[in-house]
C-alpha cells in the first residue's frame, strides 16, 4: 500500500531452537502518484538478435513494452510484454 508505515523485525531459526526477535525497524512505502508519467529519454540498442531499452524511471511498479515488425504490411501486429 501507498504511504503505508510499516514495524518489521527479523528472528533466525535454527535446527534446534530459534533466537529473540531483532529490534524494531519501520519503513514508510512510497506515496503513490495520481497517475503514471510517460517514459522518456528511451534509447535502444539493438543487436542481431537482442535489444537493450533505457529510459527514465517514472517510479512505476511495472511497465509494458510494446513493439512490432516496421516491414508488416497491414501494420497491425503489435507485441505486448510485461516488465515486472
């Protein structure tokens, strides 16, 4: 969750017994953006077989990229993949 504050400790477990819980660390995410910025400044390296994309971090959590072959006559077959 956006803006969200949050306690986290950690605990080792062992075979045979477990030790105390570490002390308290707390984090607060992230306020989220109203709506996603478009990516910019994108450059693209293309190889015979591999493309490496760079562009600005809008601080998505996920991106699509989209691409298609130029020579396509009709033009309609777009490719979409999902970038975690």
């Amino acid at each position: 969750m956006c803006n969200t504050a949050y306690d986290v400790q950690i605990q080792a477990v062992c075979p045979n017994s477990s030790s105390a819980f570490s002390p308290v660390q707390t984090f607060t995410t992230q306020t989220c953006n109203a709506g996603c910025a478009i990516p910019s400044s994108m450059t693209a390296i293309s190889g015979t077989s591999t493309l490496a994309l760079n562009w600005t971090n809008t601080n998505a959590s996920s991106y699509y990229i989209r691409y298609k072959n130029r020579m396509n006559p009709t033009g309609r077959q777009v490719h979409q993949q999902a970038i975690p």
